[in-house]
C-alpha cells in the first residue's frame, strides 16, 4: 500500500490561519504567513479537523465495513490518531500513525510569487465587522478587523507512519498499512471536513478536501 497520499484543499472563500497576532494598527487578528510572505494552513490544524470527521463517522457507522485490525487501539481514532484523554501515566496513551504536514502553495506558485514579489499583497484582503445592541445599533468602539486570504489551493502530505513501540500496537499498525482501503475510506470522511481555519462559524474557509497520489503542478 502506498502509505503517502497529498491531500487537497481548495478553498471557495474567504479563510484565515488564526496567529493570535495583530497588525498592531487597524487589523486585530492577521492570518498566518512563512518566512517567504506566503500563507499556509498548519497540519496541526488540519489533523485535528481529521480527527473530529473519524470521530463522527465512525459514531455515524461510516466505517463499519472496514475491519479494524486487532490489537490495543479499540476504535478507528485511536488507531489513526492516538489515544484521546490522557490516563494516569503518559506511558499509558497509544500514539496515533497519521501524519500531516503544514498544508502550503505548490512549488511552481511559490517561486512564481517569489520573483514576482509586487503580487504577493493581492493574496490577502481585509474583512470589518461591528456588533449590535438589541436595538440594532452599533455598539460603540465594537469594529473589528480581520486579514484573510482569498481563494487558494493548498496542499499537504499526509503519510502512515509505523509509530507504536509496544509489540501488539505495532502489529497493529503494521495490519494497518497492509489494509489498501483505508485511503478510500479517509477519501469518503473528508467529506465531513467542509470549512477550515479560524473564524468558520463566521463563514469563513469553505473548502472541498480531496486526496491525491502526489502534488499537482
């Protein structure tokens, strides 16, 4: 089985990688930028958003028929990514075999960006919102700016990795690897996964997520 698949994200709106950050002037949250200016999604991130669409479908009977290998992780999470709650003794947690990098511009677009540095500005605009009273007036002092990216594809590597150390979680994850359809069936729980980034309960990041066998150019 190929353990390595790219996955996909292309975004249909508006998104914003949170930093935590302000411009310090008029923006009060700026999206997440590389050293070269360019904006990415971090894998942390997307693993979780993975996590949680497993977590639904396997509540749901998504992926009831597909055999979980025997062994120490009693359900499809805890396989893929790990034991959830931490129990007495860190000795104790099952560590997960997916693993995702930070999901970013294909090759060719960075370096198209990079010799052409004037552009790189028109990657990113600037949303303002207000809140209101009941009465439906603004409240004072409540403006609110945000820097968000336009529209991207990004791309990310999303491999299965032999991590467990214990002989039967490591058979386990060795069944795993041998079991071709657990691509076809994370290809179908990426429908789950609709919105990425902060802010989405605002609208914010709509996406349709899709794995391939490598980048596309």
């Amino acid at each position: 089985m190929n353990k390595q698949k790219v996955l996909e994200i292309d975004f249909r709106h508006y998104w914003h990688s949170g930093t935590g950050s302000s411009s310090g002037t008029h923006l009060d949250a700026v999206t997440a930028k590389d050293s070269k200016g360019l904006p990415f999604l971090p894998g942390k991130h997307i693993k979780g958003l993975l996590r949680h669409a497993w977590h639904r479908a396997e509540t749901w009977g998504w992926v009831n028929e597909l055999p979980l290998p025997a062994g120490p992780a009693e359900n499809w999470e805890t396989l893929l990514f790990g034991s959830r709650d931490l129990p007495a003794g860190r000795f104790e947690t099952l560590p997960g075999m997916l693993f995702v990098d930070d999901a970013v511009l294909t090759d060719a677009e960075q370096q198209w960006l990079q010799a052409q540095p004037e552009l790189k500005p028109h990657l990113y605009q600037e949303l303002y919102s207000t809140a209101l009273d009941e009465q439906g007036s603004v409240v004072n002092q409540s403006l609110r700016g945000i820097e968000v990216v336009v529209p991207v594809r990004l791309y990310a590597q999303v491999s299965l990795e032999l991590s467990a150390t214990e002989p039967a979680h490591r058979a386990q994850q060795n069944n795993l690897l041998a079991a071709s359809a657990i691509w076809q069936t994370m290809d179908q729980v990426l429908s789950l996964v609709d919105q990425l980034g902060a802010s989405r309960s605002r609208g914010l990041g709509e996406a349709c997520l899709s794995l391939h066998e490598r980048e596309l150019q």
